[in-house]
C-alpha cells in the first residue's frame, strides 16, 4: 500500500469520475481498515491543500486526526451514508 498523499496528482483537469481513475489502496490516518484513494489536485492547481476521490468501503474509515483552522475538509458522500 502506498502512504497516504505520497501519490503524483493526476493532470490538472477539472472533471473528475471514479470511472476513470485508478485508485490506490491505503490505511489513512491509522484507520481500522483499508480505504482506496487517488489525489486530483494539489495545492498547484486551485491554491488549496488537495483534492482527493476517496471510496471508504462499509466497515472502514478515514482514521482520527485534526487539522489547523486554516486547513478543513470537505466531504461529498457520492452513495451511501458517514457515521
């Protein structure tokens, strides 16, 4: 499994579909089980930290760490539903 953000971003276009990225296998943040994730954007390209497309299989989460106020995330549940 590759670390977490260690990844090259993909080109810098804006439309984004699971369909066509591959995503990698991963534990983020210590998480209980494995997630599969592939960073879009980065800091380059929108002036933001990053953008990643995240799928958190049932039974598996993004593992608990904190962020600074200038720096938050956002969250887009595509299907299914966060606890």
């Amino acid at each position: 499994m590759l670390e977490w953000g260690n990844e090259r971003p993909l080109d810098s276009k804006r439309h984004f579909s699971f369909e066509d990225v591959v995503l990698s296998e991963r534990i983020a943040h210590g998480g209980s089980r494995a997630i599969f994730a592939r960073r879009m954007l980065t800091c380059a390209d929108l002036g933001a930290n990053h953008v990643d497309m995240v799928i958190v299989p049932p039974g598996a989460d993004i593992g608990v760490h904190t962020h600074s106020e200038s720096n938050q995330e956002l969250y887009i549940v595509v299907s299914g539903e966060g606890v």
